[in-house]
C-alpha cells in the first residue's frame, strides 16, 4: 500500500482514504521488502521504491508526496493496464 493501511482516516480526504486497496494504490517493492515496509508511511517507502526492479513501483518513487491526485492518475493508468492484459 502506497498510502499506508495505518493511516488516520481523519488525515485525508474520504475519498483518499476509501482508496487504500484500490489498484491504484497498491504496488510491490519485491522480495523481502514488500512486507517488511508495507504498513509504513510513503516518505519512509520512497527510496525503496526508487529502486525496485518495477518500473511502475520506479515511477512512485519518483514522485515527492504521495497525494489523492497521483493516486487518481496511477488509478486510471493501471485500470488502462488491465484492460489491455485482460482484453478477450
């Protein structure tokens, strides 16, 4: 979870907050990492997604703050993604 599953729910928008799960919200950091760093905020998660051998992740990582704007782009992005893999 790109916005961690512990955060506040009074500390974002409703909105944010109802998208912890949603696909565009999720990413993995591969390998050992991924659960150890899960449940921790993004400025703590932010270089190791630098890194990660994803590119999607790599593109997170890029990104200074992780906002409800950049979620609702990556949503979209991904949604784009999965239609093309899942097209009959």
């Amino acid at each position: 979870h790109i916005l961690h599953e512990g955060v506040e729910k009074n500390a974002v928008s409703s909105n944010f907050y109802e998208s912890i799960h949603k696909i565009g919200n999720l990413t993995l950091l591969g390998g050992k990492p991924n659960g150890r760093m899960g449940a921790k905020p993004f400025e703590e998660k932010r270089t190791l997604y630098q890194v990660s051998p994803y590119y999607m992740t790599r593109k997170v990582g890029e990104l200074a703050e992780w906002r409800y704007i950049d979620y609702s782009d990556r949503q979209k992005e991904m949604l784009r993604v999965l239609e093309r893999a899942f097209a009959l």
